[in-house]
C-alpha cells in the first residue's frame, strides 16, 4: 500500500513543544487511487450487506453480526491490520483508519467488528508466541473463530488491576486452574477465543488464551444495554477452567503490559470509527433539514438550524484533521522500525505506545465530537428524533458508549496529562526549557507587531495556545515539586490542562491541514470554506482555552502569581474576532446545497 508518509515525525506528546508543517502531514485529501477504490468497497459493503441487516443486527438474529463478520474477512477487513503470513493485507495504518471511518456508521455492528480486530486480535499479535499466532491469528483473520476480551470484573473497571480472577498452577504444573467471572464482554456470547486477564497466584497479573470450548466456562444472559443492543455482551464465568501452560500470553505477571498497550490502539480506533458515524449523522441531519417545511420553507433556511449543521461540521473536520495526522504519524514510526529489523507486530505496538498521548486525546474528542453531533441531529429532527421509527433515536443512544468504552473520558484525560509529565521527568521530552522560556516572556513587553501573511494570525494562535499549556502546567508542576500542591489529588486542575492539550493538538492539526489545502497544486473550490471553518473553531478555542486555564490558575495560584499569569494569559488568547454567524452561515450553506456533509 502506497501510503504517504512524513519524514522525521516528531515523538508522541512533542507537538506541545515543536512546530509541524503543513508538508510532513497527511490530510485526507492526499488517499490514492488504491486507497480510494478500498474506501469504495467498504461503502459498497456498508451499503449492501450492513444496512439491509440493521434490524437483524439490532435484534442479534440468525446470527446476523457473526455471518457479517465472515462476509467483511472475505474481502479482507478483519485481517487489514495483520501480517500477510497470517493470512492479512498488512496495509498501512492511514489506510486501515479509513476503513475504520467508513464502516464506523454500521452501529452495534462495528463494536463487534472492533472487539475482534482490535483487543481480540492485537494482544496475540503483539505478546503472543509463534506457535499462538499460528494457531490463532489465521482463524480470527478468516472469520472461522471470533474473539473477545475478558478485562473488566464487577469490582474492577478503570482500575483493571484490581480483578480478582484467579489462576493456579496445577499440581502437575501443565495447567492453570481460572475461577471468577467478567462483565461487559463484548462477543461474549459467540467467541471462540477469550483473552483473559486473572491474577496467578493472587497478586500475578497474567494474559491467557482461553478457547470457548474448553470445560468450566458458562454465560450469563445477553445485557439489556441503553444503546448498541445488537452487539452481544454477556458476563463470562470461569470455575476451574484448565489452560494449558503454553496458553499464557506473555510473561507471568506481565499482563497490565498487554492490557494497556492493546487499549491504546483500541482508543485509536474508537476515534476512527467515531469520525465515521458524524459524517452519516451529519447527512441525515441535513437530509431532514432540506425535508422539512415549517412557516413555508425548508427548517434548513433558520440561522438556529444553520449554525446546528456548522457546529456539527466545524468539530468534525477538526477531529477528523488529527486523526489522520496521528495514524500518519503512527504509520512513518511503524516503516522506520521496520526498515530497522523490527518484527511487524513489535512495530505495531511500539508505534501506538509512542503516540499513546495522541490515541487517548483523539477517543476523547472523538467521543465528545459524536455525542454533539448525534445530538444536535435528533433535535434538528424534533419529535420525529424521540420516535424509534427514524434513525436518530439509535444513534443517539448507540453513541453514548464511547465515552466510556477503552477507558472513560475522564480517566483518558488525566492519563494523557500523566503520560507528558512523566515523559517530561524521564527527560524523552523537554517541556522544562520551553515552560522556562514562556515565564521568561511574562516579564518582558508584549510585541505589538502585527502577524503578517497568509494564515499568521492562526498560527500565532496555536504557538500561543502551546504557551498557554506549557505556562498552567509548568507552574502546577513547579508547585508540586515545592510541597505545596498534589496533582494526584487534584484531578479538576489535570482535567483543565487536558482539555488545553487538547484543544492545541486539534487546532493545530486543523490549521495544517487548510494550510496545505491552500498549497496544494489544483487549489480546492472550498478553501473558501476551509477557511471559515478555522476561524470560526479557532474563535472559539479561545474561548475555551481562557477559561479552561483561567479555572485551573485560580485552582492553585493567588495573589501577585495568580495576577502575573492571569495576564499572560491575556496575551496567549488574543485571536482577533471574527464574524462567527456569517461564518457559519457559509458552512451550512455548502452543507444544504449538497445535501450531505461535503468535504
């Protein structure tokens, strides 16, 4: 697969303290031919098979979610992310986050699909022995077997060490002997293979590969879920299930290394698969909006529906500008470690761990991005949105999962904070010079030279937006590092500088992206559009970002401090005003002339 690829990417969490061009980025506008006659496939897919079985899906009948995961391995999806030795295509990470995109929109069915290509399958590609990969991966690539991933226990969720599934060793010391149970699982009721986690001895957090058949293991009854009720997820009883040895994956008492590494990619992936289900949502909002007659004329002429149908499309082509930056990124450190001798699957895994702090903040505002989108569309739908009898309904409810799924948005957000200070401590990133630098810069004048040339202001404001964290976060650190504060405790303040971080990333992505859009040869009709879109999120990123760190300052600082920094801040968020209603305006325009979301 011709992918494009950047050069010299920079480490995970370093877009903080280092500028990117529009050059070293992927924008999806670049997929090649290739690329683009796989995305028509899975459209042909979604468009054939999946929505004429939707209510087979949402009603698990005739085994409607397994035999569509049978049809997707014969044209190569459930093995698109795997080795060719396995039976996969091993294409590139932009290509198989597209596929992810196109078939996000497939509701209770791509939480299926994703439970078994992602945390079912990644674990035995990254950790597992030859023999297991042989044994498992061509089964699970071709369909013949499903898999799931027993993590969670009634007593341990986000703090998965916790589980109190145990394993001995066997006195013949062939076997471990697993009893306790899980919940939540995802493919529960018609897995052929179980990765689950137990304790060895009690206090040895270990992987096993469990096979479905094997005596002892027993299901609860299928939940009864808010949303994605066509995906089956049971509880998974073990009571003295006899794994034979060889059947440990990784290490004994290495297992939080294959649950955290695998929830990584999964985060990824949910965010992938979320830009996917805005983009059909958005559609269907529209598509209503231009139906509708209200006062003799279509509701899609009200500024109040307008600026629904901006707002949806703003947050969207802004998340989805980072997601594909980050799966390029993850894509060029993958080919660099190959072209070293590093194994396909170890590549994989060292990728996706470097730019950890990108995959949790991309679920987060993948999550959060669909949930408003679904949202504003079921109340652009009125009364017919509360009705089952149309799409938004389930959509609705289907989206809320997310947000908790891989990980919660508020354990996501303080990991990616976690994540950046320890890197800072361990010294892979220097956030210390630049946090110096930008105290420096509070004592001294402000430059009243005015930015010049195509795009300075937006990119003044995205390298003010990174003092503006590297400031919050360097003092809260410093005060840590005098006694006087205890992030761990302070879970308000980490949320804020998460939310900055956040904000910064998909900022920049989005200005790189429109930057670049702007120099490409053919010059696209919409940068017009392009161009409405950045101010406009720009504008009110702003926004955000005073009062996420005015909250945060407040939280910690007082006195002549607080003061000092209360007026760098100033500084820091000064993007010049714009006329954010005509700018919306034009938005929605393109998106009700086209009847679709268009870009």
């Amino acid at each position: 697969m011709a992918d494009i690829l950047i050069q010299k990417p920079l480490h995970g969490g370093e877009f903080l303290i280092k500028d990117a061009s529009p050059e070293s980025t992927f924008i999806p506008e670049e997929f090649s031919e290739e690329q683009l006659m796989i995305k028509q496939m899975a459209s042909d897919f979604m468009e054939k098979e999946i929505y004429p079985m939707r209510e087979k899906i949402e009603h698990q009948e005739d085994h409607a979610t397994e035999r569509l995961l049978e049809r997707a391995a014969e044209l190569g999806f459930l093995g698109a992310h795997m080795p060719e030795e396995y039976g996969g295509m091993a294409l590139g990470a932009n290509t198989n986050t597209l596929i992810g995109e196109v078939l996000g929109p497939s509701g209770s069915w791509i939480v299926s699909f994703a439970a078994h290509t992602g945390i079912g399958m990644l674990p035995v590609l990254y950790f597992g022995t030859e023999a297991q990969k042989q044994t498992y991966l061509p089964k699970l690539i071709s369909g013949e077997w499903k898999s799931a991933y027993c993590l969670t226990e009634p007593g341990s969720g986000s703090d998965a060490l916790a589980a109190k599934t145990r394993a001995d060793l066997s006195p013949d010391g062939q076997h471990y002997i697993l009893n306790g149970q899980k919940m939540w699982i995802t493919n529960g009721g018609f897995a052929d293979l179980y990765i689950v986690f137990a304790q060895v001895g009690g206090d040895q957090f270990t992987g096993f590969l469990v096979e479905r058949t094997t005596p002892g293991i027993t299901l609860g009854e299928e939940e009864n879920k808010l949303g994605i009720k066509g995906s089956s997820t049971r509880m998974v009883f073990f009571e003295n299930v006899k794994v034979p040895v060889e059947n440990v994956l990784g290490e004994v008492g290495k297992g939080h290394l294959i649950a955290f590494n695998a929830l990584n990619i999964g985060r990824f992936k949910l965010g992938a698969m979320t830009i996917g289900g805005c983009k059909m949502s958005i559609t269907t909002a529209v598509q209503y909006a231009n139906e509708r007659i209200q006062f003799d004329q279509p509701i899609s002429q009200f500024g109040a529906i307008q600026y629904k149908l901006a707002e949806q499309t703003i947050r969207l082509f802004a998340a989805e500008s980072a997601m594909y930056r980050t799966s390029n990124l993850m894509q060029t450190m993958e080919e660099q470690l190959h072209s070293e001798g590093v194994s396909f699957g170890e590549a994989k895994l060292k990728a996706a761990a470097e730019y950890a702090i990108e995959c949790a903040l991309l679920k987060v505002v993948g999550s959060e991005v669909l949930d408003y989108v679904v949202d504003e569309t079921l109340q652009i739908h009125g009364g017919m949105g509360y009705s089952e009898e149309a799409t938004p309904a389930r959509a609705f409810r289907d989206a809320r999962i997310n947000r908790i799924f891989e990980g919660t948005n508020e354990i996501n957000r303080l990991l990616a904070v976690d994540m950046l200070l320890k890197r800072a401590m361990k010294g892979s990133i220097d956030i210390v010079g630049p946090a110096w630098e930008v105290q420096k810069e509070l004592a001294s004048m402000p430059s009243m030279e005015k930015p010049q040339g195509l795009y300075a202001e937006e990119r003044k404001a995205v390298k003010e937006f990174k003092k503006a964290v590297l400031m919050v976060a360097g003092a809260a650190a410093k005060m840590q590092m005098d006694g006087q504060l205890n992030l761990k405790e302070e879970q308000e303040i980490l949320m804020n500088i998460a939310d900055m971080l956040f904000d910064t990333f998909v900022a920049e992505s989005l200005l790189l992206r429109v930057e670049k859009l702007q120099g490409m040869a053919s010059k696209p009709a919409d940068q017009e559009y392009y161009d409405a879109i950045l101010k406009v999120f720009l504008h009110d990123a702003t926004s955000r970002m005073n009062r996420f760190a005015t909250d945060a300052l407040a939280s910690f600082a007082e006195g002549d401090l607080l003061r000092t920094m209360l007026m760098g801040l100033k500084r820091f968020t000064k993007y010049p005003p714009v006329n954010v209603k005509q700018l919306r305006r034009k938005i929605a325009g393109k998106v009700v002339g086209e009847n679709r979301y268009p870009f």
